[in-house]
C-alpha cells in the first residue's frame, strides 16, 4: 500500500494538482472539517459507493488517524482501485479546513 504524509499532500495542494481525495471518516466527524476539495464516502458506504469514481485515477483516502483509510485502501485495492493512504490522518492535518 502506497502513502502520503500530511505535509506532502498539502504541498501537492498548494502546488495545484488535481489530486481525488476520499474521506472516509463519518458524518459528525466531517462536521469538524475536511480537506478541501475532499469527497466525503464514510467507510461503511464504500463498497456501495465506489463505482462513483474512476479505477483509472489515483485517490488519497483519508480518516481521522490514518487506520481506517488504510482499512479503506485495502478493500479497494482488492477491486484493482489505485490508492494511497494518508498517514496520521486529520489528527495530524496543519492545512487548511473546509467546513
């Protein structure tokens, strides 16, 4: 399984990449913020829910450590999805918050 750091990500951010971005974490946590531009998919709907993005792209899925989103990656990565996890998670997120 393939990661990213916080820090890398807020820098491929801020350089402009066009970068998919899935959170993961549920509703009352997305509450508090997610990265901007992020595609909130609780975990428990990700199975239902993953035709809703391209195989053929790469997506950064985050959560609140780092634990489900790598939960996440494994699961998707078992239906040929490329992913890559984001370490920490938002607990660990100095960029900027969209609410």
């Amino acid at each position: 399984m393939k990661h990213i750091s916080p820090q890398e990500l807020e820098q491929q951010l801020k350089e402009g990449r066009a970068l998919s971005i899935i959170d993961v974490r549920e509703y009352e946590e997305v509450a508090h913020g997610k990265i901007p531009g992020a595609r909130h998919i609780p975990l428990g709907q990700l199975l239902e829910r993953m035709n809703e993005f391209d195989k053929n792209e790469e997506h950064i899925l985050v959560c609140r450590s780092g634990n489900r989103s790598g939960m996440a990656c494994q699961l998707l990565e078992s239906y040929g999805y490329q992913v890559v996890n984001m370490t920490g998670g938002m607990l660990e997120w100095t960029g900027e918050i969209e609410r």
